[in-house]
C-alpha cells in the first residue's frame, strides 16, 4: 500500500530525514516510535506531500507520488491526516467540519448522500447530537473524534496521524486508544501512526518502525522488537532493559562481561568481538541466599539492592552490581530489604546479544553505564 | 496517473516546504516566482516612481540637470529658520505625547486611580475625530482676536487682559502633542502592564530604595519602550500638515511641511525644483532618523526578557490621589473633545462670537452649507475613493500576507512600508509630479488620490492582516490539502471567513482614514476633484467660519460613525 524508499529529507544544513525505507502491507496499522525531534512529522509530512523531500520515492497504492522527477500534491494524493492539534476549522459546526472534504474535497458527492454519509459517521463515532454545535464547543475528546471522522469521510486508501492522543488526559488516551484500533479494522483503512509513546505502539501497531536522529534503527512487529531488539537504542526504548558490554568468546555461546560469564539461546553468529547483553526486568531472577562458590556460574552475579518499589502484582527492585544499576522485577512475596545483599540470575532464554554499536558509546560512559533509566 | 514533465507539475503546485513558512531553497515553483514577480513589481510601481520623481524634479533646472535648487535653499535666509521651527516642534510635541502618555499609561495600567474610561475616551476621540477638525476647533475657541475665550476673556476682564494664542509655536506643540498622545498611551501601556513585577520586587528585597529601584529598574527597562515612542511621534511630527498649515502660517511659524505646500500654493509660476528639492531633503532626514533608532536599537532583543508573564501587576495606591488621577485622565479626554464640540455648537451659531448663544441657535448655517457650490460632489468623491482606497488596500494587503506566508516572499514587506516614511504633502507632490509627466492623464481625476492614497494607506492594512494571518494555524489549512481541497476554495472557505473580522477593521480604518486625508490631497485636488478634507480647506482660506463649522460637523458625525463601527469590532482601529 505504501512503499517509502531512501527518504532523504534536509532543513537547510540539518538532516531531519536520513535514507529511511520502509513498506505498508494493506489494511495494517504501521507506527513511527522514536523520541521527541527525530523526524516522524517530518515523514508523515513527506507521505502526505505537505514537505517535498530532497530525495527518495514514495508511491502510495502503487503509483509513484513521490521522485526525484516527480510530485503530486497533497489534494491528489489518496490520503487524509489527523493531526495533533486536531485542526477544527473553528467558524463551522460539527456537521459542517465533517462535510468539508465531501463537499470540496477529491471525493465529492452529491447533497443528499452527503447529509446521509456525514450523519452516519457522526453516529459512529458518537457525535450525532451536537452536529449542530460550534466545533469549538467540544472536548478534547470529542475533537479528536471529529477529526477522526472528517478523515475517514475522505475515504483514504492511507490514513496518516500525527500523535491524534498527545493532547489528552491519561485515561481518555487510553480508551479513546482502543477506539482508534477499532476504527482502523472496521473501516479496513491503513494507517501510520506517529508517537513517542512506546506503549500506545506497542498497544496498537502491527508494525512498528523505530527511529533515532532519522534513521530507522529497526522495524517489526511489537513482539519480535521487545524480544530481539537489534540494537540497543532499540532495546532501551522499547521496554526496560539492562545492557552490559562483553566480548563474545570464541566459542560462540559465551559473552564475558564485567559481571562474569553470559550464555544465551539466541543466535551470536551474526556478532564478533564486542557485544553488549541485554537482559529485561522481568527475566531476571532474585535469590536473597547469600552467595555460595557457585557465583562462578554463568548467568548469574551478586548484587545490593538500592531500592524496592511496590507495585502491587510485583516489587520492582532497583540493583546496583559492582558500578551497575539494573532493575528486577520480583514476586510480591519476596522479603527483600533495602541494602540487602542478593543473589541474581538471567536464564539463557532471557538474554540477548546486541551489537555494541560505537553510535551509542556515548552513554555507556561509567558514569551511566545502565541504559534502563529511560 | 499520467507521466508529466516537472515544470507543469510544479507549476500546478507551489509546495510546501516548511511548517510555517514556505522556504524555497530549492526547486522553485513556478506559481511562487509568478507571485512574488508580480507582488514585487505593483508595489515598485506604487511606491519607487513618486519617489524617482521628487528626486530627478528636484534636479531638474530646465532642461539641466543642477544642484540649485538645493543651493538656493541652503542660501536663503529662511532655511536655518524653518529648520530650526521644524525640529522645535517636532521636538516639542513629542515631549508632549510622549509625556502624557506616559502619565494616562502608568494611571491606568499600575495605578488603582479612579475613571480609567477617561483614557479610552481620549484615545476613541482621537480615532474619530480628524485632526483637521480638531484644529480647527482650537482656532475657534484660542485664535488671537477672534477666539472665543480670548473674546469672554476682554469681554469680562476689559482691554488689558491676558489672551491666548494658539497660532503660536507653543500652541502648535500642544495640539499636536494632544494628537498623538493617545497612541504613545496606547503604545505604552502594553510594556508597562507586562513589566514583571518580580523584576522590581527582587530589588525592593535586596534592600534598594523605591525610588532608586523605580530609576534603575522600572525607567530603565521601560527606556527601549519609551524610545521607540518617542521616535514615531517625532516622525509624525516632522511629517505633520494640518497643525504647521491651520496655526503655523497664520502665526507666521514656517516648518518645511508647510512652506512645501505654501510655496506651491502662492506662487505664480509654481517651483517645483525647490518644492521636490524640500521634499527630498526631509526624506533623507527621515531615513536617517530611522537608520539611527535601527542603529541604536539593534540590542533590543536583550530586553526582551522584560515582557514577564501573566503576572498582574498590584497597582500602586493613590489613596485621595486616585480623584486626581481620574480628574486629569478625564481632563485629557476633555480636551481632546473640547475642539469638536465647540465646533459643533458653533455649526448652530449664527456668528462666530458666542455673545449670541443667548440669542438663538439656527439650522442657517447648515441650509448655506447644502447650498454651498460643490459641497455634494466633494462628499460624493470622498466616499467613492474611501471605498475604493479602502478595498483595494485590504486585497492588495491580503495578497502580500498571503504571498509571504505560501511562498516566504519577505522582502516584500519593507518595500510596502517605505511610504510610511513620506510626509503626506511629499507624497502628494511626488504623485503630483509624477502625474504631470505621465502619458496618462491622472491629474483632475479621483484615480491619482486612489494611487496616492493605496501607496500611503496600505501599510496600514498590512499591519491588520499579517497578524491575523500569522494566528491562523498552519494545520488548518494543511488537514485541507490532505483531503483533497483546492487552495481556491482554502481561501475563500477556510481562510476569509476566518480572517473576516480582521479584513474588516482594516476596510474601516483604512475608509475612515482616506475619506479624511488632507495632506496627501493638499496639490492633486482640482475644482472638479475636491474631496471634502480639501473642500474644508478651501472653505477655511475664503469662506465663513460658521457653514464651516456645519461642514466640520458633518465630516466629525461621519468620523464618529465609522468609529463606532470600528471599536465595536474589538477596537482595533486604534493602530497608528
Ligand atoms: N520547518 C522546519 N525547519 C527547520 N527544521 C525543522 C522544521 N521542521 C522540523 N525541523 C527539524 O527536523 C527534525 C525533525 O522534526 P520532526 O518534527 O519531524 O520531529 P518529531 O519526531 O515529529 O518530533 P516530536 O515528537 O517532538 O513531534 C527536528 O530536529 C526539527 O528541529
Ligand atoms: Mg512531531
């Protein structure tokens, strides 16, 4: 439905956008996840033809939109955005905001289908008895259910939102979330959603693409990226997660690290040399038995606990080890007490191995070694 | 879709390359070029030839080109004079405005003084009331024999009394430092509300006395604020026409304004060299008062800081002064009015003398004044270049935000504001000058005010629209575009209605503005093509001063009229 091919997109000197690819299958939901100022507008705005991009080529639906030789339009394109300051024309009502596109739009229809398709739209999503208010009379909700529906009524084949939920309180956030999956399936539409929030992609994405500084670190399904994160910006976006550097021992299994000796299932083939183990919160096990000689096991260290949070199914324990900080996750019961010495152990399952890429060597500098204080 | 080649696609579409304005760094589309071509060249053409025109007129010596016009003038013996009388009142009345607006500025915005409508009434009055009325309305009540209060004052007190005279350098100061001390009051009183009050606090806490902290803070940060004040009225003051020709020729205090105008006027053979030569020399004056103020201000960011947040600030109490406070806001709305409505009782008298108020009050004056040759044709043509002025004004204004914002056509801006620097009465002579080389005839006819008026007036509407267009959020034009609607229909559905209110405060302000214009209509008008500020002039050289006061009446009920309009559209006429 929508290919995007080497993306390149510059603001004078500074390159918002740098060689990003990516493909839409039809009928998903494909999320940009990156943080604040990485270019994911300036994407969407490029798909949309509101930017004209410095080179590249995107074509939605199969035909090119977007070459070095070629542009079309953001009115000829077979779009429609939400954006996120919901942009209600504020001198019409409801029904009329709604009835814009049909009326002026690339799909236009005739008067009474119009009133009949507006209508219907408004019905669903719930807005059918204030179509004759003043748009500025609504709710942050109810906006970003209007500019939903003014949309859809466009009858995209691509629909583009930029951060649709960012405005609203937390519990709004969250339901009208649900909505929007719901929408997206019922009405068959693509999607790309833009956000910073990792676990509103995680919630709604079939794909996700990360992104850091315009480039795409990763894509993939919210699984395979919180499973296999294929770098550590990924993997400390995405989820908690605890990376120390190693080197990879020649016997392709092991990882030697400050902390002692890593195993893993995962496969390592693909590294050499310097590597990062990544392990997640809830893969770490905690013993409070002291230490035995066994510490020489692989997977498994000592710690202090620095700080114990209670966070009602489980206590999140923050755990300093030798200069390391890393968090646990742990069943309710344990008795543990600040300062208490533990016993600690990932299992092979629960490690991964990342490539220690030099990009992000700056923040394993010691003095903040542990990338999982997001 | 079919395959086309780049320059029809990019011309069918100017595209937007950055969120707010559209940067063209590369790949320029044609439609942009095609704006930005055709804006740059109307406006040359409106603003650079009457400009062309003074300089080369005023080199000109028959068919030579000389520099005498400019020696003569240095040689005379009125010009260390006129230049001297020209500085002191320009000086003077922004001393004046400056300082009275100030005081209705720190009573109203930090003061808890009473009748703080007083303000806005002075500043309504200023608004509504053209100046040329006003001036007249001071001749009617301070002329030196026939004034009416120098008239009770002999009357009561006998020969020997004291008289005022208003056709003085001292009165010219006065009535033009009243004109433009609503708008220093309201230029200033939106940095004195927004002084952070913190910024004072935290020097009281530090120990610092009141007073000091009043010298080294308060005055020191408003300083920026004042200046640039002070630098507008000073230019207006130069550029003024109505105080220095209704009060300075009868007083015989000649400025350069004036003696441009009068020079044309009283001459046999008018001297256009010398008039241009005049005219030349205060525009490079200006320009280099401007160039100045942009010197010395080129830091002004610094201060910016001191525009703090919401924080209001707790008025400082007057106690018993908070009468006082009250009593000279209302005093200065008083005067600000007193003109116009001694003009109006006036219109009802049957002499100029008010001995006869007593007597009777009689619509004669207004029965002479529709009899009046030419009365009607001179309203008529009023009304018809205030609206076309004013329309034009507002499209052309419209199309230049609209161009800066869709295509970053910035430049743009300075070219339409250079005519904020011309003198009235140096515009008119430009265009006057101009007009007699064109092949087209446009002396004698209404068109050359509508040129003249669209190149003074339409920075003006610009100062409406390019804010309003600014608050526009891009996005609500962009989520259009998304869904397939044209920019035709961008326009007229999304962006007029949007920016209606805005298009119309400027319609009106520039109508109110133009239908009252005198300076710039002073040498373009004919018998034929009198338009009513220039009517009343003549009205005033050879006529009675009673029907002229009907007149003035009139033109003032217009002005108020229209002023109403205007403050009930949220006040935003007050913009200078
Ligand atoms: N019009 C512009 N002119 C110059 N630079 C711009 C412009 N728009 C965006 N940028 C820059 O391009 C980069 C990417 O911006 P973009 O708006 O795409 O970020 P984003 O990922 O959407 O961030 P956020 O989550 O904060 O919305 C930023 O560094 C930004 O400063
Ligand atoms: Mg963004």
């Amino acid at each position: 439905m929508l290919q995007v091919d080497r993306l390149v997109k510059r603001f004078g000197t500074v390159g918002a956008v740098n060689d990003v690819s990516f493909e839409v299958p039809e009928g998903s939901f494909f999320t940009l996840l990156g943080p604040s100022g990485c270019g994911k507008t300036t994407i969407l705005r490029c798909i949309a033809g509101l930017e004209r991009p410095e080179g590249g080529r995107i074509a939605i639906a199969g035909e090119e939109v977007f070459s070095p030789s070629r542009f079309v339009p953001p009115e000829r394109r077979p779009i429609a955005m939400v954006f996120q300051s919901y942009a209600i024309w504020p001198h019409m009502t409801v029904f009329e905001n709604a009835a814009f596109p049909l009326r002026y739009g690339r799909n236009r229809c005739h008067p009474k289908e119009l009133r009949r398709r507006v209508e219907s739209m408004l019905e669903r999503v719930g807005l059918a008895e204030m179509s004759h208010r003043w748009a500025t009379q609504l709710s942050g909700g109810q906006q970003q259910r209007l500019a939903l529906a003014r949309a859809l009524l466009c009858e995209p084949k691509l629909l583009l939102l930029d951060e649709p939920l960012s405005n609203l309180d937390a519990k709004l956030r969250a339901s009208l979330r649900n909505e929007l999956k719901t929408f997206q399936r019922a009405f068959g539409v693509t999607a790309i959603y833009v956000t910073h929030d990792q676990s509103e992609a995680l919630a709604l994405s079939d794909h996700i693409a990360v992104l850091d500084r315009g480039r795409i670190q990763q894509i993939g399904t919210p699984r395979e990226l919180y499973r296999h994160p294929a770098n550590a910006f990924v993997a400390h976006f995405i989820g908690d997660a605890t990376l120390i550097p190693g080197e990879l021992q020649s016997d392709g299994k092991g990882i030697m690290t400050p902390l002692g000796r890593f195993e893993t299932l995962g496969p390592t083939q693909a590294h050499a040399g310097s590597v990062l183990v990544c392990f997640r919160p809830e893969s770490v096990r905690v013993s409070t038995q002291p230490p035995t000689q066994d510490i020489a096991l692989p997977n498994t260290f000592s710690g202090i606990a620095r700080s114990v949070d209670f966070l009602g199914d489980h206590l999140e324990v923050a755990v300093e080890a030798q200069s390391w900080r890393l968090k646990a996750h742990v069943p309710n019961s344990l008795p543990i007490q600040e300062g208490q010495e533990l016993t600690l152990m990932v299992p092979q399952e629960g490690v991964i191995v990342v490539p220690s890429e030099t990009d992000y060597s700056e923040e394993a500098t010691p003095s903040q070694r542990v990338l999982n204080s997001r | 879709m079919i395959e086309k080649d780049e320059a029809t696609l990019r011309a069918e579409q100017p595209v937007a390359q950055s969120r707010w304005t559209l940067v063209l760094s590369q790949g320029v589309p044609w439609a942009a070029w095609g704006w930005r071509a055709g804006l740059y060249l109307l406006f040359a053409l409106l603003v650079l030839p009457p400009m062309a025109f003074v300089v080369w007129t005023s080199l000109k010596q028959g068919q030579a080109f000389s520099l005498a016009a400019y020696r003569d003038i240095f040689q005379s013996s009125e010009w260390p004079k006129l230049w001297q009388n020209t500085l002191v009142f320009a000086l003077g009345s922004t001393a004046v405005a400056a300082g009275l607006g100030l005081l209705m500025a720190w009573l109203v915005e930090r003061t808890d003084s009473l009748g703080r409508s007083g303000a806005y009434a002075a500043v309504f009055a200023g608004v509504a009331i053209p100046g040329m009325i006003r001036v007249i309305g001071w001749i009617l009540l301070l002329a030196p024999k026939t004034g009416v209060v120098n008239l009770a004052l002999s009357h009561w007190l006998g020969p020997g009394a004291p008289s005022v005279n208003v056709e003085s350098m001292g009165g010219m100061i006065l009535v033009e430092g009243l004109f433009w001390a609503p708008m220093a009051f309201l230029l200033l009183s939106g940095p004195i509300r927004h002084l952070d009050q913190g910024l004072e606090e935290a020097a009281i806490t530090a120990g610092a006395a009141r007073w000091r902290v009043h010298l080294l803070i308060t005055w020191r940060l408003l300083a920026p604020s004042i200046l640039s004040v002070m630098v507008l009225t000073f230019i207006r003051a130069i550029q003024g026409f109505e105080v220095p020709l209704f009060l300075g020729v009868p007083g015989n205090v000649p400025v350069i304004a004036s003696s441009i105008y009068i020079g044309l006027q009283e001459a046999f053979v008018p001297d256009y060299a010398t008039a241009s030569a005049y005219g030349v020399l205060m525009l490079a004056f200006l320009f280099l008062v401007l160039g100045l103020y942009a010197y010395v201000t080129r830091h002004a960011s610094r201060y910016q800081t001191v525009v703090g947040k919401g924080f209001r600030y707790q008025p400082t109490s007057l106690g018993r002064g908070r009468w006082i406070g009250g009593a000279v806001l209302w005093a200065i709305a008083v005067v600000q009015l007193l003109p116009a409505l001694y003009m109006i009782l006036a219109s009802f008298l049957k002499t100029a003398s008010i001995a006869q108020v007593g007597d009777s009050l009689t619509w004669a004056n207004y029965q002479a004044l529709l009899q009046f040759p030419g009365i009607v044709q001179s309203l008529v043509n009023s009304l018809i270049i205030g609206l076309l002025t004013a329309t034009a004004a507002v499209l052309l204004a419209l199309a230049v935000s609209w161009a800066m914002r869709w295509y970053g056509v910035h430049g743009l801006s300075s070219l339409v504001n250079l005519p904020l620097v011309f003198p009235g009465v140096v515009m008119s002579l430009a265009m006057l000058v101009m007009a007699l080389r064109l092949p087209i005839s446009l002396y004698g006819t209404i068109w050359i005010f509508v040129v003249a008026y669209l190149a003074t007036f339409t920075p003006y509407a610009l100062r409406y629209t390019q804010p309003a267009l600014l608050q526009i959020h891009p996005e609500l034009e962009e989520v259009a575009r998304t869904g397939g609607v044209g920019q035709g229909v961008i326009l007229t559905r999304l962006l007029l209605p949007l920016l209606r209110r805005a298009l119309m405060g400027a319609w009106i302000f520039i109508f109110l503005i133009s239908i009252r214009e005198l300076a710039v209509a002073s040498l373009l008008y004919t018998a034929h093509t009198q338009v009513i500020a220039t009517q009343l002039l003549d009205m005033w050289v050879n006529g009675n001063l009673n029907v002229l006061s009907a007149f003035g009446t009139v033109i003032t009920a217009l002005g108020v009229g229209v002023g109403l309009l205007m403050w009930r559209l949220g006040g935003r006429g007050v913009q200078v």
